[in-house]
C-alpha cells in the first residue's frame, strides 16, 4: 500500500500514514488524527466515514464550522473522542453537537475543551458508557440534571466555564472521582 492510500475497513494493520486529502490524517491501531493548524477557516468537517473501526479520534477543531455532521454517531466503535479547541483559540470551535451525537454507544471519553458551547449539550447525557468528560473552557453557564444519566463518569472537568450552580444530580454520580 502507498502513503497515498488509506483502507479504512482495517486500521488494526496500519503504520502513521499522511492522506493527501484536505486535511493532514494519521491512522495507527484504530487512532485516527486529524489536525487543522495550518488551515485557513472556516474548514468542513473530515471525510472520515471509511474508517468504521476507528476507537480513537482526535479533531482539533480550532477552525472547523460551528457543528459536527450527524454522520459522526455511525462511528459505532469509538471509544475516545477528541473535538478540542486550542486555548490561544477559544470561542472558534464547535457551538452545537446534533442529537444523535448522544447514540455513540461505546464512547467512554468525550473532550469537548475550548469549544464554544453556552448550554450544555444535552445529547451528551445518552452517552451511557462515558466515564470521562471534559468540557473546560466552553462558555458553558448551567448544567441539566439530566447528567444524573452519566451513571458510569470518573471524570468531570467543567472548570473555567461560566457556571454558578450545580444540579444536586450531579452529586448522585456513585463512580465521580475528579470533579
């Protein structure tokens, strides 16, 4: 196989490769990165569908448009998932996550830092394996009690968002180790 070709249907095989698509693409072990630092905004999300087994993903969304394609829940084998924000560009990621977000049912880690969120993604409470969040420096200002639902969360790092009260649900969270 050549640097230029990438088969998405199996990533257990796969060295670091560079995709000369439209956006630099490391694949590795089912490890999927995909930076846009050196990019003009506004950048459309990634073409990523073919890589239906990819269980780690890492978008550094400093310049992507204000939301994630509702494609992004037919990754069924994601485990990781990194759509974070640059803290030198703040406020320019992602403001919206689409409802079926929540129907990843794999996902145990979810790091949403930096994006540009005022309420807090509901969809996010239907993630029913997820054991770490982090959604620092969102702009977030309330949380719904609905996290309750998160039964499974170790982690939880909400700090320098915009809050000035916390649901007593969250407290109800048995597994919270770092909040």
């Amino acid at each position: 196989m050549s640097d230029d070709e990438v088969d998405g249907d199996n990533l257990d095989d796969f060295e670091v490769i560079a995709c000369p698509k439209e956006v630099p693409v490391a694949c590795s072990d089912g490890y999927l990165v995909i930076s846009y630092h050196d990019f003009v905004p506004p950048v459309e999300f990634p073409d990523i569908w073919r890589y239906t087994n990819v269980n780690e993903l890492k978008i550094f969304t400093n310049f992507l448009s204000e939301t994630v394609p509702d494609r992004l829940s037919t990754l069924s084998s994601l485990k990781k998932l990194v759509l974070s924000c640059s803290a030198s560009q703040q406020g320019k990621g992602i403001s919206y996550l689409p409802y079926n977000f929540g129907n990843l049912p794999n996902l145990t880690s979810l790091d949403l830092c930096g994006n540009q969120f005022r309420d807090f993604p509901s969809c996010i409470c239907n993630l029913k394996k997820l054991k770490k969040l982090y959604l620092n420096g969102c702009g977030v200002t309330s949380i719904p009690s609905s996290i309750a639902s998160l039964e499974n969360l170790e982690e939880l790092d909400l700090s320098s968002n915009a809050l000035t009260i916390l649901p007593e649900e969250l407290f109800s969270l048995a597994n919270i180790e770092i909040l």
